[in-house]
C-alpha cells in the first residue's frame, strides 16, 4: 500500500493515499462492531461472517438498503458529520426488524467529492455507534472519491443490511384481529424523511439552523439533525415474549404509507391523534409551512418511530417491557374492519 500511488490521479483530483488513511482512522471503531461471527478484516474483497445459526429449523435471511437523503445538506451547512451514520444505519436495521429478523451485518456506502480522512472518520464512527446500537457488525464498505460529481465539500452516504430469523418466528399479519390495540413507540424527531420539505420550509441556511429556539429547547439544527432512533434491540425484548402481529417502521410517506404496508386484507387502523403527544418540531414545521394535517400524517412520523400490533391483553406487557429498554410508549389506535387503510381522529 505505501507504493501505491499515482501523481497523475492525484492531479485529476483523486488522493489514493487519503483513501489508506481513512481507513487507519476507521480501523478501530470498525473492529469494535464484530463479533465472534466475522472471520475477516477490514481490507479483503468481500466481509465474511459465520452466522450463530443455533436453534433455527429454517433460517430465513433478510436485507435492507437505505440512504440518509437530503439531510445530508444540513451536515454540510454545520460541518457536523458525527450522527448522520446512525442515520444510515438506522434507516435499513429498523426495516428489518419489522419481518421479526436480528440484523447481523452491515456494509456502508460514502460516495465524496474529495476525500478528508478525519471527516471520512467522522462519518463511519457514526456508522459504528449505529451498529453497535443495533447489535450488526460493520463487516465492510466502500470510499469512492468522485471529484466533478460531487462538490469538494458534499457526499452522499447509503447503507445496506442482512438480518436472518427463523421461518415460523417471521411476522405473520394473518394473526391480526379486529380490535387489536396499535402501540406507537416515540421517535427521536424528524428521523431521516420529509427533509426536502423542511429544507423548504424553514429556507435552511447556517445561520438559521443555529437560532436557539425555545420551543425545542435546542438550536433548530440540533433539533434537525437528532439522530433517526434504532429500535432493534427494544423490539426483539418484546418479540421475545410477546406474541407481535404486526410492525412497522414509520418513514417517509407517514402514517398513511407506511402502517398498512404491516396489514393483511379486510383490515384498517383507526390512530387516536390525541393518545400520544406530538413533538414540538412537527408544530413548528406545521404552524410554518401552513402544512395540511393531512400531509403532516402523510409525510412525517409526528413522534411515532415504530408501531406494533399487539392483541388487547399484551398491551400492558409490551409497553413496560419497552419501558425496561429504555422507550416510550403508547396505545395509539387499533385495528378495524376495512381495506389496508389508515384513518386518523
């Protein structure tokens, strides 16, 4: 490696050596994320892992990609690259969850206009702060320096996931009843959707994104940039000893998009919009942009994370059990006669 390198590259704009030294950076916070399952190191073809497959008749395996999408334009506003990592992650392990699958593994994605090895380190110690919440090794990824596509000082960031459960423990919406009670799990904020609206909204520059405001308690950049929550490890305590009929990641799209994609046919969800307290930075984003309610419930997760179906006499158990994890909960609707749609009162 240290003879690698071509002047003629580094002139069109590519530093091969930053690339090796962005990986020395990561070494550390990558290898802090494995486990007995990965048998390789950072710097081979391919990351191999062993999964524990102990106890399941029929693994069944389960993948997930996702990016962090325009929120990725106020990092670069703040020059803070610290969270948007567990953005990344969270957006493809809390898609995996919902099948009732662990997240074994993940590999990243940073695509950047020129590569600076402390802020490349940066962004992948977010990405391990995020595997390490989830429970999934970061068993490799890729830096690719693309100068002329992105600006010197953008990049993009995308993820990609396995999880593996076995075939009779997969989430089987044909369980679901009528009356079964919905339980909403709060989210940390905006997460990592809707940001081209709020971009929109609040005409995002550096100087507004640092106003404190009081409502938040925080600057309006702070607010924004909260991390997207990674819900695995609450929600496999709960699969664990609750009978769970339904879940649902709560991204873009909202409500409406999103909570029938956990129903099977002849059935609706009726969300009680009083049950569980909306965060403040969905008003202020509401009250600004003069937003419909509707396209609020249709375009943010408005304090709701994630939501399960649960039969009537485990709700009291659900909810204390994320509670011992560490979330909070609610009883935020129930199921009802219909056809895979969400009514909101």
């Amino acid at each position: 490696m240290e003879k690698s390198f071509s002047e003629s590259y580094k002139e069109a704009g590519v530093d091969v050596t930053a690339g090796y030294k962005s990986v020395e950076l990561i070494k550390k916070s990558v290898q802090e994320t494995y486990n007995k399952s990965v048998i390789s190191d950072l710097g081979g073809f391919g990351g191999l892992f062993a999964p524990n497959l102990t106890g399941m008749k029929e693994p069944v395996l389960v993948s997930g990609t996702d990016g962090v999408g325009t929120k990725l334009k106020l990092a670069f506003l703040l020059n803070k690259h610290d969270t948007i990592g567990q953005d990344c992650v969270a957006m493809c392990v809390n898609d995996i969850i919902c099948c009732g699958a662990t997240p074994m593994f993940f590999l990243d994605y940073l695509a950047l206009g020129k590569n600076v090895p402390e802020v490349v380190a940066t962004i992948v110690k977010g990405v391990t702060d995020g595997c390490k919440k989830a429970g999934c090794a970061l068993v490799g990824g890729e830096t690719a320096e693309m100068p002329g596509f992105y600006p010197e000082d953008e990049y993009d960031l995308a993820g990609f996931s396995v999880g593996i459960v076995d075939k009779e423990k997969i989430i089987d919406p044909n369980k679901i009843n009528v009356g079964d009670a919905i339980i909403g799990i709060a989210s940390s904020g905006v997460h990592s959707n809707g940001f081209s609206l709020v971009r929109k909204i609040f005409d995002v520059n550096k100087e507004n994104l640092n106003e404190y405001k009081e409502e938040l308690g925080m600057t309006l950049g702070e607010c924004l940039l909260t991390p997207t929550k990674i819900y695995v490890k609450p929600v496999m305590k709960v699969l664990e000893q609750v009978e769970v009929k339904g879940i649902s990641h709560v991204t873009g799209g909202g409500f409406y998009e999103n909570l029938p994609r956990m129903l099977k046919d002849g059935v609706s969800i009726e969300i009680d919009k009083e049950s569980y307290p909306v965060l403040p930075i969905f008003k202020m984003i509401m009250e600004k942009g003069n937003i419909p309610e509707r396209d609020m419930y249709n375009t943010f997760n408005m304090g709701i994370g994630m939501a399960l179906i649960v039969d009537n006499k485990d709700v009291e158990k659900t909810i204390e059990i994320l509670k011992e994890n560490g979330e909070q909960a609610y009883v935020i609707g129930k199921i009802v006669e219909g056809n895979k749609e969400v009514t909101i009162k």
